[in-house]
C-alpha cells in the first residue's frame, strides 16, 4: 500500500460513493473538501498513478440494459488451470476469472449480450478439453451489490448503501429507454463506461464522442440512475493497493424459507460488498454467496466468525482467490 494522507483518504471515499454528474464535477469535490480544483485533479492523477484508483466510470445493472450473466465455475484439471484460465480470460464476456481453491477450482463472470444465448456459451465453456465438470450459478436474487473501501475511517451509518432485500434480477432491458442500435441511450452508455478523463469539464469531451450536447448526456446520465439502470457512477478502487489485502468469498448453505433471513443479515454487515442467492448443485448445495474485503486475515476471520453467528449457519466454504487471470469492467454494446 502506497502512502494515502488524510485528504487523499476522504476524496476516495468521496468520489466511491458517487461522482458529481455536474459540467464542472472537480470543482464540485473541491468545494466538498474545502481545496482547489486544480489539487483535486492533481491527487486523483496521482492516486489512478499508483494504481489506487481503478477507474471512474458508470457502474451499470447489466439486466436493465438486456444483457445476462451468469457465475461459472469449472473443475480443471490441475496441471492445465493456468491454460484454461488464460485460454477463457480472451472470451469477450468473461470479465473475472480466478483460480480458487475449492474441487471447483476455477470460477469466472460471463455476462453476453441480447443477441447471445447464455446457457449455450456456458455449454460451450463447460466443453473445453481441460474441463472435467461445470455448475452454472445465475443469480436469482440481489439482497447486496456495491464496493466500498472505507478509507477515511468514517461511521457506518455514512458508507454506500448500495442494498435490496429479496429483489429477484429483471431478464430484459428496462423499458424507460429504447437501447436499439444508434439510439441516444445506447450512445450513452457505451461513452459513461468509459474511464473519465480528468480534465475541467470531462463530460463535455464523452458527449462530443458520443455525438450529443454535454447536457443531453448529463440528463440521460441522471434518468439512468433514477431509473436504476446505473447503480452508481463512482471510481473503483483496487483492493491490494487501497490496503484490503484480505479478501474471500463466503458460500453458504441455507434453507430457501431461510435464505431471505439470512440475507438480510449478510448485507447488512458493511465488510460483505456483495450478497446474491444463486443455484445449487448435489455436490454444491451453497445458495448463499458473499463477498468480503477486509485489511488484514485476523478481520477477515472476526468477519466469517460474526456472520456465522448472526446467522446461525453453520455449513459453508471460504473459497480464497489462489491467482487471478482476469479482472475488468464489462463493455456493453460494443
């Protein structure tokens, strides 16, 4: 972990809640901690330099804008997983890809497109020479989404809150927004993803790349948060680097007259960033699935430790990542 003062702190959690979809967004966050622009604009070069920052971008629910996805995870042959997990980290869709240690020992996101057939590029994967088994894990329910590195040390009451209790994913793209090729929306998206350029005005540069006025973009920017097809537009932080070198995800198993409960409790503990239901299999019968960040082992530990006593479930797998052959952004509608 590079050195983070205590302005460089409370800027980052400024800017992982939300950024300011403002003409001007740094002189926004200049006025928020009381410095220039000009030395907002300084730390935020710097911090994406020392590769703290990830990226500032929309963060958009790939559901309401037609696409699926879908946890993958794959039985490998030991002596060929970082073949396999090079080979399928070049799949356009993939966006994570890791090698756990679990039977299971390569896990993967796929998300495609309106015009993909998901379960057949599962197949497809599941079919790969170095491949002995595959379970197919879509998400049926949402109880959490939502990363926050808490750097500045603030309340609880304070940090994102990025949650829904019991919300089952949409199967098509909302219907507020005609996403059609060479639409407005469509144009849109395909520019807020982007990585923002830290410059005065760097929505004006995305709208003249999408071939529409700064206000139009900003407006259709805003309707998409309203409308929930952008989560958040927000920078991403890289864990390591940000000083949460402990980090797991948590299977459980849990009875479905259960799972709503037990839900409710994950997300509500502010180290879990991510908390879906998912499919079971026979020989993997984990519904439950969180994700937890934490600086240290000994937090990590206390974290599993508290969740298995508040939600009184006993049975469940702490799979940690053995290597990571692939971590990005989805692109939609390149």
């Amino acid at each position: 972990m590079v050195h983070i003062d205590k302005i460089d702190a409370k800027l980052l959690d400024l800017i992982q809640k939300s950024f300011p979809l403002t003409s001007r967004p740094f002189d926004a966050i200049a006025r928020e901690l009381a410095i220039s622009p000009e030395e907002v604009k300084s730390r935020i070069t710097r911090l994406k330099s020392d590769s703290i920052i990830r990226q500032i971008s929309a963060i958009f629910d790939s559901a309401a804008l037609g696409y699926r996805s879908a946890l993958i995870a794959l039985e490998v042959k030991p002596e060929l997983l970082d073949t396999a997990g090079a080979t399928i980290s070049r799949h356009s869709g993939v966006s994570h890809c890791y090698a756990r240690d679990a039977k299971y020992n390569l896990w993967l996101t796929l998300t495609v497109g309106p015009e993909s057939d998901l379960e057949q590029e599962a197949v497809d994967l599941a079919g790969m020479e170095w491949v002995e088994s595959c379970i197919t894990l879509p998400a049926t329910k949402i109880y959490k989404i939502g990363v926050f590195l808490d750097m500045a040390g603030e309340t609880p009451s304070a940090r994102l809150k990025e949650q829904t209790s019991n919300r089952t994913l949409p199967n098509s793209q909302h219907p507020a927004f005609d996403f059609a090729p060479g639409s407005e929306p469509r144009a849109a998206v395909r520019v807020l993803q982007k990585d923002l350029p830290i410059i005065d005005t760097p929505f004006s540069e995305l709208a003249r790349e999408a071939g529409m006025r700064e206000s139009e973009l900003l407006s259709l920017a805003c309707m998409f948060l309203e409308k929930n097809v952008m989560r958040r537009f927000a920078a991403v932080l890289k864990h390591q680097r940000a000083g949460y070198s402990a980090n797991a995800m948590a299977c459980w198993k849990v009875e479905p007259e259960k799972a709503d409960e037990a839900g409710a409790i994950f997300a509500a503990n502010p180290a879990v960033s991510h908390c879906y239901e998912r499919a079971t299999y026979p020989d993997w019968p984990y519904s439950l699935y969180t994700m937890i960040h934490r600086r240290t082992e000994e937090e990590l530990s206390q974290t599993i430790s508290d969740l298995v006593n508040s939600s009184g479930l006993p049975d469940y797998r702490v799979l940690r990542t053995v290597k990571e052959y692939k971590k990005s952004r989805v692109k939609y509608f390149l």
